[in-house]
C-alpha cells in the first residue's frame, strides 16, 4: 500500500515539475512559434519582443512583431506590428481546429519600396505564391499536421503605409480594417503562416482600392500585379472601415502625367486592373 501511496506522490511531483516548466517557458514557446510562422510565411527574417500567454483564459498578447524586408533592401523593416491581442475558444483547443472569435492588431506599419524597377514587396509575393502551390501538390492538404485555426474576425486598426517610389514618399493611412470568416470555408482552417499572409495581402488589396488618386498610377499597377500573382491564401471577407488619408506630394499630377502620355500605355497597364481607372477605383 505505501509503495502505490509513493508512486503516486512521485507521479503528482513530476506532473508538477513538467507543468511549472511548462508555465515558466510557454511564453517564449509562443514568441518561436509566431515568429516561425512569420518567416515561414514570407521568406523574410522575422522577430517578436514579447509573447504572453494567459493559459486559463487562453489570451494571447503580443509586442513588436517585425517582419524584415529581403535582405537586398538592408536591415529595414516590411511590417511593424506594435500591438495584438486574441483569445480562443477553450473548448476547441483539443480539436483539429481551433476558433478565435477575435484578433485585434493595432498600431500597424507596412513599408512599400519601388526603386529603379527594384520592388521590396515582390520577393515576398513570390515565395507566398510558391507555398500555395505547394499547398495544392501535397497530398495533406494546406494544414498538414499543424493545428489550423478558424478566426471570426480580425480587426486591424491604425495603419500606416509608407510607400517609397523611386525616392518619393507617400505616405497613407488607414483608420480600420476588418477581416471577417477567415478560414471558415474549409474544413481544416487555415494555418498560422496563412494568418500572416492574410494580413499583408488584405492590407495591399485595401491600399489598390481605396487610394487610386494618392498613389502614382504605375505605382498601383505594379501592387495589382504582384497580389494577383500570390493566389489564394485562404477564404475570407475584408472590408476598410473610415477614410483613407493620404499625402499625395506630386501623386496626381505624376498620374495625369502618364495618362497624357499615350493611350497606349494607359491600356497596357489599366488591364492589370481588369478595366478603366474609373472601375478599379470602385471595386
């Protein structure tokens, strides 16, 4: 009897010792994982400050999270993520997909460069696309083994877009973002990594067609071309919430500029947008 009242007491120590290591270390686990998940996503060096990880209520808040720029542009940032904060439904944390009712990023800064033909955006579209294709030849499907997420809604608030053409800045800001049903049209989720890629894209797609008169129009032909060009990430809705406000130093007179220069060039890029200026600018 008293070696069955051992074990158990020996059995209870190391659940105890395996659970407080657990605890000490969960948040640096998460900040690997994030940040993993980010390099993975866009083929870039990625770093998070801080992770913290409320394992009874099951929050989640992060700090700086910055997604790096390739490395031809220097050591330079591409996002810069102040703040998030989620929490998941307890419930599904041991199902196959997990569900966030809500992600909210706030204080967000997107860096766009064009320089000589040059683009910091375009490596990172390619690989994004390169995973999708990926995705689509491996027999597991896009979530594989790792745990895939359906998210409710993620909101995105205070956006910064600094966009640098040829040594010209214009910068933009967008009050709201708000993603809704992300991953909910397939039975798995979407990954974390997809997460990420959801964000970045949903950002671009709000900058194309929100601000066609703040930004040059050759500009916005080469952000077309490149988010066309990343496929589809995964399944969700977006919609830009308040005004776009831009500074538009030269921007429309650089427009009208290339619109006067021949109506050939005015087709040759306006079919990127599948029409005339008039219609990219209602999509």
């Amino acid at each position: 009897m008293k070696w069955i009242i051992r074990s158990v007491i020996a059995l209870l120590i190391v659940v105890l010792i395996i659970v407080s290591i657990l605890y000490i270390y969960i948040d640096t686990i998460a900040r690997r994982g994030i940040e993993y998940a980010a390099n993975y996503a866009t083929g870039t060096k990625s770093t998070l400050a801080a992770a913290n990880v409320g394992i009874l209520k099951g929050s989640l808040t992060l700090t700086e999270l910055k997604i790096y720029n390739p490395p031809s542009f220097g050591d330079t940032t591409f996002f810069d993520l102040k703040n998030g904060k989620t929490a998941v439904e307890l419930s599904t944390l041991r199902q196959d997909t997990v569900v966030i009712p809500l992600l909210e990023l706030n204080d967000l800064n997107l860096n766009i460069i064009s320089n000589k033909g040059s683009t910091n955006y375009q490596p990172i579209f390619d690989h994004m696309s390169k995973l999708q294709e990926d995705a689509k030849k491996s027999e597991q499907g896009d979530t594989g083994s790792q745990k895939g997420f359906v998210i409710n809604e993620i909101l995105i608030t205070d956006i910064k877009v600094n966009v640098d053409y040829e040594g010209q800045n214009y910068p933009v800001k967008i009050p709201k973002i708000q993603l809704k049903d992300i991953g909910s049209g397939t039975d798995s989720g979407v990954v974390l990594s997809q997460v990420t890629g959801i964000i970045i894209e949903a950002i671009m797609k709000s900058v194309i067609e929100n601000a066609p008169e703040v930004l040059p129009k050759l500009m916005l032909n080469g952000l077309q071309n490149g988010v066309n060009g990343i496929g589809d990430i995964g399944s969700y809705s977006s919609e830009t919430l308040g005004n776009i406000i831009g500074n538009i130093p030269g921007g429309q007179e650089l427009n009208e500029a290339i619109k006067g220069s021949g109506k050939s060039l005015e087709e040759g890029f306006g079919n990127l947008f599948g029409g005339s200026k008039e219609e990219a600018g209602s999509k």
